[in-house]
C-alpha cells in the first residue's frame, strides 16, 4: 500500500496516532455478466434467443472489464412480435482490489409491439421508453459479499389491447408486476438474490396469447462474489483540539487500507457516529459533530473492520454560535424550473426561531428552525426567474437570544437559456434521395447531440460541432408520400431543451412523358419542324432535343408541342428525340423516340448571337436576381452564369420567339461584394455557340452558403423552381 503522495496538516501532527493491526477483507473471487436484450418465443424469428450486447459470463481472476453494444437492433417473430432498439449494451468489471464486481445492461430508444394482423389489425401490447438500464452491485464488507441493485427507465409507456394505456411505475424502489389484461406480464426492477450475488431485470415481460408464448428481457444484470478473504491492514486516526469554531464540523482524517470496509468513527462521550471511504490513496477524511459534548477530554476511535485506532484531545469552548448549514441542491436551476424551484433545506440549532435565507439575489420569509432541527422553503416554490445564469450563492443565517448569529452556505448552478437549433437544409424528397437523405441545421456548440426525427419515429442523433449539424443517409423509403415533418432536438446538461421543425414534400412518383411517332424530317419541313408528346400535368416545362436541337416546351392538358424548330443544321441520318420533365420534387421522367433526316445538314456555322443586361444587385433584388437579354430565335436555350468560380450560379432561360431572354428569379446573395460577371451562353442545332457578358456590381456582402445538392435531378429540379417562380411574377407584374 503506497501512502507517501498523502501528508497530514501540521495542526494535526501532534494528534495522529500510528496504525494498530487488526484484519480486513478483500475479494478474491467475482462473476459478472451484462445483457441489453435477450428474447425467446414459440414463433420463429431473426434474433430470437441470440442475446444482444452480450458481455457473457465473465469470471475473475484475473479482473475482468468487457462491454458489448448494438446499433438499429431488431427482434422479431413472424409477424407477430417486433421489439427495436437504438443502441444495445451490457457491460460488466470486476476489481478485486477495489472489493467490487459490477454489470450493467441495457437499450435506448425501445420500442415493443405485439400484433396479431389475423385476428385484429391494431397492437396488442406497445411498450416505449427512450431509455431502460440496470445494474447488480457486489462488494465484499466485513468478510461478506453485499449485492445491491438498480434499475433506471425514462419515460416508460405502455398501452394494451385497443390502444388503451396501462398505469406504471416508472422507477420502482423494488420490483413492481404489472398485469396487461390477458396479453401480458410485465415486472419492472425484478431483483432474484443468486449465492453470493444478485441478477436485476430491469424490464421482464412474459407474454401469453393467441398463438405465442414469448419471454423478453431488456436490461439484464449479473453479478456475484463467492469468496471475501482475511487479510492484514492498519488504521489511524488525527483529530485536532474542538472549539467552538469547529465543534459543529470536526475534521477527521488518517491511513487506512485500501480494499477494506469503510472507516467508522466513534468516540468517548459518545457522538453519532460517522463513516467514510477508503480511498485510493490509502486515506480517509470526515468530519464529526460534536456540538452536543461537553468541555473536556474527548477519545475518537477509527475502525476499519477489525483495525483500530484511537487519539485523545481536549474539547473547549467559551460560546456556541448558533449553528446553520445549507443542503446542496441535487436539481440545478433551469429554463423549466426556474419559476417553480425547491424546496431548499439545511439544518439550524435555534429551535422556532427564524432562518434567514437568500437564495442569490432573492430572500425568502418565513423561514422557520422546526423541532427537527431542520428549515426549509418548502412548501411553495421559489420564483428565480430574474437571477442571472450561472454559480448562484445560499445562505441561510440565524441568531440566537444572545445575539450571536451562525451561518451556512451552498451553491448552485443556473442555466436557464436553452440551445438554439435550427433546420437549414431539407430538400424534398424523391425517388432519388429517399434511401439516402441529407438534412442540415444550426445548434449550440458544447450542448448535447441534436436528435432527428421524421413523422414521430425514432429520432436519431447527430453530433453539433462548430455550431452545425448534419444527418447524412437516413432511409426515408417507408415513409408515404405527401408530407413529412422534420423535427430537430437539443438539450444542453441543466435538461433545457430546444426544437425545430420544417415540412418538406415526399414524391418518388416522376412524370410519365412520351415522345409520338415523330414525322421524317426533309427538305420540306426540316426548317420548321414539328414533334408532339404527352406529358404529366402540373410537373412543369418538357426539355426536347432534337438530335443536337435542344428546346422546351410547356406541358398543357397532358400534352406538349414543339413547332417552328429549324433542324436543318442535323445531319442526314438517324435522329433520336428526347423528351424529359421534372417536378417539383425533382423526379425526372423521359420518353423517346426516333425518326430520319433525309437531307444532308445544311452547313451552319454562325453561332447564334446573344447579349446580356445585368443589373446592379442590392438588398431589395439579391434574393430574387433576374438578368435578361437577346439570343437568336430557334437556336435553343441560354445557359446563364452568375458570378465566378465557387460562388457562382447557373440557370437555363428560354430564348423567345421574338429573340429575348429573361433568367428565372435566382437566389445570389452569398455572392461575395464587388463586381460580378453575368454570362449568357446559346448553341444552335449545328453545334455553334454565341456567349455574351455584362459586368455588374454587388453591394452588399456575401451571405453564408448554405451547401444545395447540384447536378442531376437536383439541377432539374432548381430549374424547375426558378422557372415557375419567375413565370409567376412575371403573370403578377402583367396583371
């Protein structure tokens, strides 16, 4: 046993005595085991009866420290019985040396069901809980093995046939059945003492109906010490002289040997006796009260199982101040509680006579010394709604009849200002991203993960760093289409909690477009060309390309045309029309057909010319950048470019029959300040192109980009967007 990091204060030099030998006890033998979810039933299914976040059965020596975890856990038998978890585990140690054996186990996020779809489409049994664990404890004290127990659940519910709720205990002091009429038997904290040990089942549910019989443990907990042996230890004990400044709270401390029983302290006038912890270290330090002795000689005893040690000092004092403490509070002050708080409690010395108490800023009447020898504020709650956030100082005072006044103080935390979470990105959801979804936001940096969820369903955590959040892939392909809300949440460690929320569309449906058997082209209606196709109403424009003619075309009554399409510059051959729409969920749907060109391409080679008109970009038009321009009627459409490489944005304009241009309405306020670059681009059917460009200028800074998936369906999509989006003011400018 090394004690030489721990020294003595020299006011109690003179008072230690050296170690008297006696006999401790100490672990020489341990098992331990933990479980998160173990399931059997007479319906085969995945799982069952292969226990999950299994540690095993452990044995020591030598020490043991084993953990198991599953993520996204599932359970089933047949159809009948679905239990899923978010994280199981079980986990246990042993440290002889330290006279413990310890397991725990375990599930977050539970949630059970049982349904017999033959018989009764609804559920049976639900039981949820965003947390269930247990723990089995057992030290060796005094030469005997002690197992002690627990189990911790959060917000358990559990509702039976036809959705009806059953009452529960949610963290019984002992093990608690509830009876689910006719489906079911739930215990809640099933403690089962083993030889020299104890197992805790946190949740042990044994169902019986229909045609299942089924047992599920959640939380399972195994720990046992067969054998406590005697070894050789010493104590001692330093105890100062007792005045009428320390006589409420003596301090004791001395040697002791680490893997034994605690320290107990008595002494001679007797006082309660005090017990302390064997630390580490090979120490002990606790304080006595001796306020009730007598001046005069005073003997205090340390024993540690069988060692003693004993010291003898003087008690004097002239004047007893009264004598006041304040209990820490276990709860700190939060957003949720700062209105309603307590009670706070301490004790006093002055029997019926007042405690002055102030709690920060704020003094609380009324307070009173009971027959107890104890005050609270209790019973009606304190209001701490105007004490700023942070280390928040009680005290509490009272004087005696001689006017002598004794005081005592604590401290507590306040925070009551939640963490703010955002919801920045949520695109909609299509075929595409359904399976694989991306959705980002804002938070508080140091407050816990932030939990997502979507239409109720298990939230899953994402980690705040920097300020931001991300949930990258999560499957969203069960959800049906329509609306699904997403609801973001964070908690910081005082439980203040902050939410946010958005609705994004769900449609993995894409349009259904074909192309009608096109006419041949030749020399007689290559420069005016016509092809037709149907279309999905209300999805948006059809983008046709005519070999390498590209154009759009509006979609009407499921239908669209495109006419008036010079041709002539594709070469004699095969020629393969494409017809694609996307919606606003950015579902793309395409049709195809094909035809022949009889003439040969009649030579081409003016690019189309093409011009630009950029406005300046201000606060009023940076949400809503629209620049315009000409282009050459029947060459296809302007690509438009706004701004430089990274920041810039690119949409498509349809170039008109009369030769203009106008862009969709464009979101460019992340565009850095100064000058920018507008870029309009056209190739015809003969593969020239015309590029115009206009300079402008930005005044106002760069917003901070929020990253928007690019390329593919999403292109399709923002140019979708953008395009309703100007037709629809360009309609409310008209009208």
């Amino acid at each position: 046993m090394c004690r030489s990091s721990w020294r003595l204060a020299p006011w109690m030099a003179a008072a230690a005595v050296l170690a008297w030998s006696g006999t401790v006890f100490a672990a020489t033998t341990g098992t331990g085991q933990g479980t998160g979810l173990r399931a059997t039933a007479s319906v085969a299914g995945v799982g069952l009866g292969v226990p999950l976040g299994d540690t095993g059965l452990r044995t020591a020596p030598a020490d043991f420290n084993n953990s198991q975890s599953t993520v996204d856990a599932q359970v089933t038998a047949g159809s009948l019985l679905n239990v899923t978890a978010g994280v199981v585990s079980g986990a246990t140690q042993s440290a002889l040396a330290l006279n413990q054996v310890s397991s725990t186990g375990g599930v977050t996020n539970l949630n059970l069901s049982l349904v017999n779809a033959d018989i009764i489409p609804l559920s049976l049994l639900k039981v949820t809980a965003d947390a269930v664990s247990s723990n089995a404890t057992v030290v060796c004290s005094g030469g005997s093995p002690v197992a002690t127990g627990s189990t911790t659940i959060t917000n358990l519910k559990v509702t039976g046939p036809l959705g009806l709720n059953v009452p529960v205990t949610i963290n019984p002091t002992g093990p608690t059945v509830v009876n689910v009429a006719g489906v079911a038997t739930l215990t809640i904290n099933e403690q089962t003492a083993i030889p020299s040990g104890l197992v805790v089942n946190a949740l042990h549910l044994e169902i019986n109906v229909l045609n299942i019989n089924a047992d599920v443990v959640i939380g399972h907990s195994r720990a046992s010490m067969p054998d406590c042996a005697a070894a050789a230890g010493s104590v001692t004990i330093s105890v100062p002289n007792i005045n009428a400044s320390n006589q409420g709270a003596v301090p004791v401390q001395g040697l002791c040997t680490y893997g034994g029983g605690t320290v107990t302290i008595t002494s001679d006038p007797a006082i309660a006796p005090v017990t302390a912890a064997c630390t580490p270290a090979g120490t002990y330090s606790v304080n006595a009260n001796a306020t009730s002795l007598a001046n005069g000689n005073v003997t205090f005893t340390a024993t540690q199982d069988t060692a003693t040690a004993s010291t003898t000092v003087t008690k004097a004092t002239t004047a007893r101040l009264p004598t006041v403490t304040v209990d820490t509070p276990a709860t700190p002050i939060s957003y949720a509680n700062q209105g309603s708080y307590g009670p706070i409690t301490g004790t006093c010395s002055e029997t019926g006579q007042p405690v002055a108490v102030k709690v920060g800023t704020v003094d609380v009447p009324g307070v009173s010394c009971l027959a107890s020898g104890t005050w609270t504020t209790g019973p009606t709650p304190l209001n701490l709604t105007t004490l700023p956030d942070g280390p928040v100082l009680i005290t509490a005072s009272q004087t005696d009849i001689n006017g002598r006044t004794g005081s005592g103080s604590a401290t507590v935390n306040k925070d009551a200002t939640p963490p703010v979470v955002t919801i920045v990105t949520a695109p909609a959801i299509n075929a595409t991203n359904a399976g694989s979804y991306t959705t980002s936001g804002g938070c508080t940096t140091g407050d816990s993960n932030v939990n997502v969820s979507f239409n109720g369903g298990v939230a899953t955590a994402a980690s705040c760093t920097g300020g931001h959040w991300t949930l990258s892939g999560a499957n969203l392909s069960t959800l049906p289409d329509g609306t699904v809300n997403i609801l973001a949440t964070q908690s910081d460690a005082f439980t203040n909690t902050s939410s946010a929320s958005r609705a994004v569309p769900k449609d993995t449906t894409p349009p259904v477009v074909t192309v009608m058997a096109p006419a041949t082209i030749d020399a007689s209606n290559q420069a005016n060309y016509t092809v037709s196709g149907t279309c999905t109403t209300g999805d948006g424009q059809v983008s046709v390309n005519i070999g390498s003619f590209a154009t759009v075309a509006p979609c009407a009554g499921g239908n669209w045309t495109v006419t008036g399409a010079n041709v002539g510059g594709l070469p004699q051959g095969a020629v393969t029309i494409t017809a694609s729409q996307t919606d606003a969920a950015g579902n793309t749907g395409t049709g195809t057909g094909s035809t022949n060109k009889t003439t040969a391409g009649n030579g081409d080679t003016t690019p189309p010319t093409v011009t630009v008109v950029a406005p300046p970009i201000g606060p009023s038009n940076q949400g809503s950048y629209s620049p315009s321009g000409t282009c050459t009627a029947g060459d296809g459409p302007v690509t438009v470019t706004i701004g430089s490489p990274p920041h810039q944005v690119t949409v498509t304009a349809t170039c008109s029959g009369q030769g203009t241009w106008t862009a969709p309405p464009s979101d460019v306020s992340h565009l850095p300040q100064g000058q920018v670059i507008v870029t309009g681009t056209q190739t015809d059917a003969a593969g020239n192109t015309g590029t115009g460009s206009a300079t402008t200028t930005k005044s106002t800074p760069g917003a901070v980009a929020v990253p928007v998936p690019v390329g593919g369906l999403w292109a399709a999509l923002a140019l979708l967007a953008t395009g309703v989006l100007g037709l629809r003011r360009r309609r409310q400018a008209a009208a």
